[in-house]
C-alpha cells in the first residue's frame, strides 16, 4: 500500500481555519472490516492568533506524529488517518482493531518524548464515517508528478 498524505485547509465550527490532513489509499485497510474503532488523540494548545500552535508545541506534536508513524507502521494493530490542527487544537485520528494492543502500542511510540497533555477517546466506526467525511471535505487528488 502506497502511504500518501494530503493536506487542505478546512473551517471549524467556530469559523477559523483548520490544516486537514489525511491518508489516502486507504480502501484495502477499509475493506477488510476489522479495523472498526476510532480513536480520536486531542492536545488543546495555547494557540496563536491564527489559531495555529506556538513553535515549541508545534515541534512537539510533528515528533509526536513522527513516533506514531513509525511504530504503528511496525505493528499493524492502528493506522493513523487524519491530523487536524488549528483554532487552538490538534487532533490524531487513528482507526484500529484492538483498543487494548493500541494503547500498548501508543505508549511505546511516546515512551522517549517528553509529556504531552493528550487525552483520548475511542469510539466504534465501523463504517470508517469520520474518515470519509474527511476524505469529502479536504481530498486533493493526487497529481501526476507524484505518480513516479
């Protein structure tokens, strides 16, 4: 599986601007049918006037993103499949098949960085809804220079 990112620039409720990014391809891991429960991972920041997080938060959730990338991709229990980031809050959104490994796995990703005030909320989405409202909202296609 091809692993493509695309980012877009979305609105929240509130009106401000929200980076949206999310994972393509991700039809073959949808049509399996066992990855059916969505975890959403908030980080509420002190946010800039732009909404967007100061320079320290913000190098702090890439190496989040980075560790979550990495160990989920070793142990295939997770697949991270939205980022959302913007009006004073960022949000990981993974889709998995075992609340308990997944939360052995997140913790061992995060084990070497220092403490982040995350909380977590899982929820079933069998239908992967959040994902394809997602997808509706902020898809860029893929272009032909990334093709090769």
């Amino acid at each position: 599986m091809k692993e493509r990112w695309w980012t877009a620039p979305a609105e929240s409720e509130s009106g401000a601007t929200i980076l949206v990014t999310g994972r393509d391809n991700m039809e073959e891991v949808i049509a399996k049918g066992k990855y059916n429960y969505r975890v959403t991972v908030s980080w509420d920041y002190n946010r800039l006037p732009n909404g967007m997080p100061e320079d320290g938060d913000a190098r702090q959730m890439e190496a989040a993103t980075d560790a979550f990338l990495s160990e989920f991709k070793k142990d295939k229990v997770a697949y991270l499949t939205g980022i959302y980031t913007g009006d004073g809050r960022r949000e990981w959104i993974f889709y998995t098949s075992n609340l308990n490994i997944f939360g052995k796995v997140f913790n061992r990703a995060l084990e070497d960085l220092d403490t982040m005030p995350l909380k977590l909320e899982a929820e079933s989405d069998p239908e992967w809804e959040e994902y394809k409202e997602m997808k509706e909202i902020s898809y860029i296609p893929e272009d032909e220079s990334e093709k090769f």
